[in-house]
C-alpha cells in the first residue's frame, strides 16, 4: 500500500505502518535530491530514514492505541478500567492466598514478623506476632506475600525463611492453601461490562444477571426462570426465578433480586430441588456434612432417622461457609440426637423490606454454587523437548480449564485433551503426545465421557484432583 496519512473513516481509524512510511520517505529524498541517489539499505541515507520511519510508525501506533482505548472491545489496562468506572463497576483486584502452618519450638518463643517459604521458592507471612505454647505448637494462618492463586500442596511451607526468635525450630501445612484469586484480566473484564450494560435492558432476566455480577467477590452466576404454570426440567416450581449464585454476601444478593425480579415471581421454587445430608455429631450445636460439598445453609426438610426430634422447616445452629459466602444459621427448639441424619435444603432465603411499600418484607432466595470437584488422570508421553515444566503446563492448562466453566456447565471430555494441547510452545514441533484421558466426579476416575453438573453445581479443580503423569 502507498503512504496515507492517518484518518478516521467507517472502518475507524486508519494509519500507516513503517514499510509504507519509508517508502514514501525515501521517495521524498529522491524527489528533492534527484533520482539518481543511491538509497540502497547499506546508504547511510537508508540508515537515518529507517530510523526517522521507526519514530513515525511507533507514534502512529500510539495514536492507534489511543484511539482504541475509547471502545470497550479494544481498551486495555487503565483505558479499559476507566471506562468501567463509567458504569459502575472496577476491575477485580487479585486476592492473596492463605494456608494453616504448625509452627513449632521452645515454649514461650516469641516470634515477630516470622516468615516461611515453600518449595517452590513463594513466601508465606506468619501473623505479626505468634507465640508458642506449653504445647511446643501452634497452629496459625500465614498470607502468601504473592498475589494470585499460590498452591502449596501438603507438607510444602517447611522453610524457616525469616526469624527473629532462636525458639522458631520447626514449620510445616498438614493440609493445602487456599488459593487467592489473580487479579482480573481485560478479557474478563471486558466479558463483566458487557453484561453489565444489560442491567437497563428490556428484559428482568438479563437485568438480574448483570447486577448480580457487579456485586463484589461475585464470581459466577446462572439465573433460569420457569415461565410456565408447571415444574421446570430441572425440577423448578411454577412462575418461578432461581438465581445460582459463587460468592457475594447474602443480603446484597438478596436485594439485588429483589430489585429486579418480576412482580409476583417466586424466588423459592428450588426449595425442595436443591438439597443435600448433614450429620449430628453431639447435640443440636454440632452438625458435620456427610455427604455433600458445600453445605450452606441449615433449613430443615426433614429428620430422616428421628423423625420426632425436629420440626420440618426449623434452622439448625451453626454457621457454614461456602467461598466468601458466610450464613449464620439459628437453634432449634426440639434437641437432636448424635448421629441424626438431617435433610437440608441448599437455598438461602432472606427477608427484603421495601422502604417504597412501607416496610412490606418479602422473603427472598437464592442458591449459592456448590463446588463439584472434577477429577482428572491423564498419562503422556515425553518427545523431544519434554520436560518436567511441560508436566507442570499441562496440568496447569487442564486445571484452567475445568475452573472456567460456567455455573451448571458439562464437562465436556474431549475438551481436557483440548486444553492440554494448549500446553504446547509449538504446535508444529509437539513436545508430548496424550496416551490416555479419564474423568470423573468421584476420586480414581475411568469415565471417558461428558461430565453433565447439576443446575447449582459449578467444576472445580486443583493439583490433587488433576494428576498428570509421564509414560
């Protein structure tokens, strides 16, 4: 193409790009200096023209920059950031991952400021002062000094890195970190605007999902509504709404729902859909999960061994976490025996007041997601160029994967091989080939097919649910 100088058309705008601008420069040259120059690339005019073009091309790239920075679909880092701002929402700031150590050594040790490492070379701050007991332990949580998601594996945080206190002898994690979360892309950001200029659209449902996701720590969301005057596929009540919820805090959810349901819509509808088993362990305080992830609220459907003991639909004393989720549960009236079985709806149902009707309260509900651990055993074989960082990108890109599905989404089992090969440098010259691939809900996966989840289910995975080894 012939040199053009920057203009902005239908297309947007357009610039030129260094070859089109040297050559018009060099043209230029040879117009005032006469055609009979030499500006072969070895010309010393060649040379001062390159670099004068250079300078021009990168100015014209910066103008380019500039100008996209004012579209959500091309604005990156702080461009994109501003224009959130001008609907309301920000970029999710990375959070800093967490992991219980048993700090060991001489009673009465003091230890200020302590720090420990893991094997992988990341440091883990102790509370600013911990002291160790009669005991000679003491269990506390240490923050990751990385943001993001840090994973250390069991027995990993065993380095005494930083220590004022001779007394700090031993350190060590019976159990994983809890991963922080990255701090969020452009790409996911850009996705949350686009939904979230859905909130003054026609329609409630689009308006409901949009608000839910510009709520802090609010990660995923899945709304299905059942228009029709019978129970839904999945099981849903008629003329209902049924909000699946990751993260975010009970009343704000509640409200944003309230908001922007229909009138007369019912939120409850999953009540009975939705449920799950918990267990006595001594007393109506105390009540353990026993066969379900991510138990989070104590509504009583039923008391499946001791009938006589609950009454159907009471609260149970307690409090259960599910992420950032937290729902305080209260104390029932009648006393349970240890090794009752209960049957609990996972719903979370909040009463709204309506300032505009007076105080009117209206109970609102929602499910909060329940983690459904996948997991995944894949066997490779090592080509040239295969190294124990390829093992570790492999099980990282499947891992990736598997935590970005939507709420309620299959996984899909071609997809996992899909995602490991997303783990090669070079798709001409592969580095690894795939032997075999079995997926599964439950532990020592065999299943070669989809992976369908429930409604309120959304995929998990870490490296112990992920192994990847080399054949």
């Amino acid at each position: 193409m012939s040199y053009a100088a920057p203009s902005v058309g239908p297309a947007g705008l357009s610039i030129a790009y260094y070859p089109d601008i040297l050559a018009d420069n060099l043209q230029g040259f040879l117009n005032v200096y006469g055609q009979n120059q030499v500006v072969d690339p070895s010309s010393a005019i060649y040379q001062l023209l390159s670099i004068i073009s250079l300078k021009q091309a990168d100015c014209n790239a910066g103008l380019q920059l500039a100008y996209n920075q004012r579209s959500p679909l091309y604005a990156v880092g702080a461009g994109l950031d501003q224009l959130c701002k001008l609907i309301g929402i920000a970029r999710r700031q990375a959070t800093f991952s967490t992991v219980t150590l048993t700090v060991g050594g001489v009673s009465g040790s003091t230890i200020i400021n302590g720090v420990a490492e893991d094997v992988n070379g990341y440091y883990w701050n102790l509370p600013n002062t911990v002291t160790i007991p009669l005991g000679l332990s003491i269990n506390v949580s240490a923050t990751c000094a990385t943001p993001g998601a840090v994973v250390a594996e069991a027995g990993q945080v065993s380095i005494i890195s930083q220590s004022n206190s001779a007394g700090w002898l031993t350190v060590t994690n019976s159990s994983p970190s809890t991963p922080g979360v990255d701090v969020e892309s452009d790409s996911e950001l850009r996705a949350r605007f686009a939904v979230s200029v859905a909130v003054p659209s026609l329609t409630l449902l689009a308006g409901t999902k949009a608000d839910l996701l510009a709520l802090t720590d609010v990660t995923r969301v899945n709304v299905l509504e059942n228009p029709t005057s019978s129970t839904d596929a999945y099981g849903n009540g008629a003329h209902s709404l049924t909000c699946v919820v990751q993260g975010g805090t009970v009343t704000e959810i509640a409200q944003v729902i309230y908001d922007n349901r229909g009138i007369g819509c019912n939120t409850q509808a999953a009540t009975g859909n939705v449920t799950t088993t918990a267990t006595f362990t001594s007393g109506a305080s105390t009540i353990t999960v026993a066969s379900a992830t991510g138990l989070v609220v104590g509504q009583m459907l039923s008391d499946v061994t001791n009938p006589t003991a609950i009454v159907p639909g009471t609260a149970i004393a307690s409090t259960y976490v599910l992420g950032s989720t937290t729902v305080p549960i209260t104390v029932p009236t009648a006393a349970a025996h240890s090794g009752d079985t209960i049957n609990f709806t996972l719903m979370v149902t909040t009463p709204v007041a309506d300032a505009n009707m007076g105080g009117q309260v209206t109970n609102i509900a929602y499910v909060p997601a329940v983690p459904a651990p996948v997991y995944v055993t894949m066997t490779v074989h090592g080509l040239t160029g295969f190294t124990t960082t390829t093992l570790a990108a492999i099980q990282t890109a499947v891992i990736a994967y598997l935590n970005s599905l939507s709420i309620g989404e299959p996984v899909v089992y071609s997809e996992l091989y899909g995602a490991a090969l997303n783990a090669r440098s070079n798709p001409d010259v592969p580095a690894f080939s795939i032997r075999s691939v079995a997926s599964a809900l439950t532990p020592t996966p065999t299943g070669t097919i989809d992976l369908a989840l429930n409604f309120y289910q959304v995929s998990e995975a870490t490296t112990s649910t992920v192994l990847v080894t080399a054949v």
